[in-house]
C-alpha cells in the first residue's frame, strides 16, 4: 500500500511510535554511554596494544565498516516494502556482539587472542551499525510525518544525551566496583543488556507497508544511477560538498583537550566536568534546533548549527583558562546537536520517498574517506605549523560550509 493513502494508518499509530522510538533510543544511548570508542574501548585496547597504529586502526576499520556498507543496504531496502522486517534482523545482529566481547575477556586467557576477537567482535558491531542506521533513518522518515520530525528528534537528541550521560556514569561505576580486566567484560555484557531493552521495544514499532521500486536491478546499474544522481542533482551533491567540508572540520574537535592539556593544568575532574557541559548542551540544543527547523527549515538551521561550530574553532586560539574551555565545549555540544539530530533528516528532504534511502547510503559512502582523511591532515598541520593553525583551518572549512549551503543548496524544509 502506497504511503500516501496510509496517512490515517500513520497519525492512528504516531504517539506509539515516538514513545517507542524514545524508548529505544533511551536504553540504546544509556548503552553506548558506557563504552564510546575514543575513551572506554580505546582505553581498554591500550592495555594490551602500545602500538599507536594499531589503536588507531580500531577507529578507522570502525568508520568504514560503519559507512560503505549502507549503500548496499539502501539498494536493497529500495526493493523492500517493510524495513522493519529487514530490521530486525540486523539489529539484533548489532546487539549480540556486545555479549561476546564480554564473554571473550572472561573465556580467552591469552590476552593477544582475546585483543584480537575484540577487534574482529567490534567490527562486527560496526558494521550491523551501518547496515541498521540507514534502515532505521528510512523507516523513521516513514513513519514520522515532516510536520513534526525536527521537533520530535530534537527532543529525542536531547533525552538520549541525557541517557549517554547517566551511561558514562554506571561505566565509572562498574570499572571501579570489579578488577581488572573483567570489569571492561561486565561493562560490555551490561552494553548488551541495555541494547537488547532497546531491541523489544525497536521491535514493537507500527510500519505501514510501502513498495517503492519492486524490481531488483544489478548492482553496476545501480552505481551507474548514483552516479546519476551526483552529476544530475546539483543540490544533492552541492550538500554533500558543504556538510563535506564540515567534516574535514571537525576532525580538529580530536585535538581539543590534547591541545588544552599543554597550556592549562587540566585534572581528571576538569575533565569530567567538560564531559558534562558538552553533553548537557547537545541536550538542549537538539530542542532548540528542532524547533527552528521545523519554523525555519533545515538550510537553515544547518546553516545556524555550523555556525555555532565556526565560533568554537575560533575560539580556540583565545584560550586563557577553564572559563574560555568551558565556553568552547558548550559550543561544541551545539553544534554537535545539529549533525546527530538535524543533519540525517536534512540528507533524507532531498532525496524525496522514493530515493530516501539512496541519498542516506550515498551521502554516508562519499563521507566515509573525509572521515578517515580529516584527522590525518589536522595532525600534519599541528606537526607542521601548530595548533592554532589547526583550528584556524577547521574555522575556515566552517565557513566555507555555510557559504556553499548558502550560495548552493535550495531547500525549504
């Protein structure tokens, strides 16, 4: 049935449907609180690991894991008239590796095996990531009406920050209560625990069915579309260029506290205590965002958010104690705000229902080398000129995102 004639199946379902999707962000995020990547897992790693390139391959084997495999995914959901029942699947999938990495620190005696499954285990995870992230954004934009969907993932941001939050705080818990290593076991098992409460009530979610291209085609004509769409879709591709820029950009956000640590006496509590302006500005801002967007719309409020962000790289070279660093991270959390809760519903306006899932693949492959690209030439600025001209340069990509946005892409909502 065509979504269009599903509009009553849609509204009958939609207090039920964000509930649950609250829900499952909650216990997901409550979750993924306890063991982000850069502190927990890398943390855990350079126990074992003293190689910097080896622990750094962790983060960039997780990047493209996470982004070149949704365009195979949004190919195939094309095909599909229900992602619910694709998500299910792979979602559970994304789950169960959490179990397993736990049980490895407490089954594998041999530290290098064990260090090894974790990263095979990880990778796993990061790539049932990717596979459900396009999924869920598809679905999402199905069965949430336009109307209401920046407000409503504005206000979700902002709930689920605060569960990342609390999480980081039962990880601090938990490493403490147990020894080492099995504390970083019982950590990932509870990681599971948490996202399998967020699996049931994922699973609970009403989907209308909607058919959107029945036949299947080879996957080199299917490349040769998107290739199609980037030469044919200037506004598609001229997006893509500035949230581009954006992420070359934010590749210099790595290098924040390693740079204040060299000018400031920063404490373990100081830290602690930037964690928590950051997050709790992500919280309120992801509201605030929300609710331009849909007054605004989303070039806009792109527009707004990295701006925000331009102010806190430059910001960076006026550093002259914990009050200017705190402003800095409150920034931060703002403009963060914007890419977790505005950016995918922005990507997913301009590729319309029929090619929604297209556009999210499509924009998450073309990302994926600017990712992996970003850090690296930030470290050969700070090695070869200095910090300053680092965030110098991450200010100047900023502004060169906003005035492509601004002189290139034409978008209403």
């Amino acid at each position: 049935m065509e979504i269009a004639k599903n509009q009553e199946f849609i509204e009958k379902h939609l207090k039920k449907n964000m509930v649950l999707s609250t829900l499952d962000g909650v216990f997901f995020a409550f979750g993924s609180g306890m063991v982000p990547l850069a502190t927990t897992i890398v943390y855990f790693v350079s126990y074992y690991i003293q190689n910097n390139i080896l622990i750094g391959l962790l983060t960039t084997m997780s990047t493209v894991l996470i982004n070149l495999p949704q365009i195979f995914m949004a190919k195939y959901l094309e095909s599909k008239p229900n992602d619910l029942k694709v998500l299910c699947r792979v979602s559970l999938l994304q789950r169960l590796p959490w179990f397993f990495m736990g049980c490895s620190i407490f089954f594998i005696k041999d530290s290098r095996w064990m260090i090894f499954s974790i990263y095979i285990i990880y990778g796993l995870y990061s790539l049932f990531t990717g596979l459900s992230n396009v999924t869920w954004n598809d679905m999402m934009a199905k069965i949430i009406p336009i109307r209401i969907r920046g407000r409503f993932f504005g206000i979700r941001t902002a709930i689920t920050s605060c569960a990342e939050f609390l999480g980081s705080l039962l990880c601090v818990l938990m490493l403490s209560f147990f020894v080492f290593p099995y504390n970083y076991g019982v950590v990932f098992i509870l990681v599971g625990c948490f996202m399998m409460f967020s699996y049931i009530a994922l699973m609970q979610t009403k989907e209308p069915d909607f058919v959107r291209n029945a036949k299947r085609q080879p996957f080199i004509e299917y490349a040769k579309d998107l290739l199609i769409i980037l030469r044919e879709d200037k506004n598609f591709t001229f997006a893509v260029c500035s949230i581009g820029l954006a992420t070359l950009a934010n590749a210099a956000a790595n290098f924040r506290i390693v740079y204040a640590k060299t000018i400031l006496p920063i404490t373990p509590k100081d830290v602690a205590l930037l964690t928590a302006l950051w997050l709790i500005s992500r919280s309120i801002f992801s509201i605030v965002w929300g609710i331009l967007t849909d007054k605004k719309g989303y070039k806009f409020t792109m527009m707004a958010g990295h701006f925000v962000y331009l102010i806190s790289y430059l910001c960076m070279n006026f550093i002259g104690g914990m009050g200017m660093l705190s402003f800095i991270f409150i920034l931060h959390g703002a403009g963060e705000s914007v890419v977790l809760a505005i950016q995918p519903n922005f990507i997913i306006s301009l590729g319309g229902e029929d090619k929604r899932a297209t556009y999210l693949g499509l924009a998450a492959i073309l990302f994926t080398p600017l990712s992996a690209l970003g850090p690296v030439l930030m470290g050969l600025l700070i090695d070869g000129l200095s910090y300053q001209a680092a965030f110098l340069g991450a200010g100047l990509l900023m502004a060169g995102m906003i005035l492509t946005m601004y002189k290139k892409v034409d978008i209403l909502k």
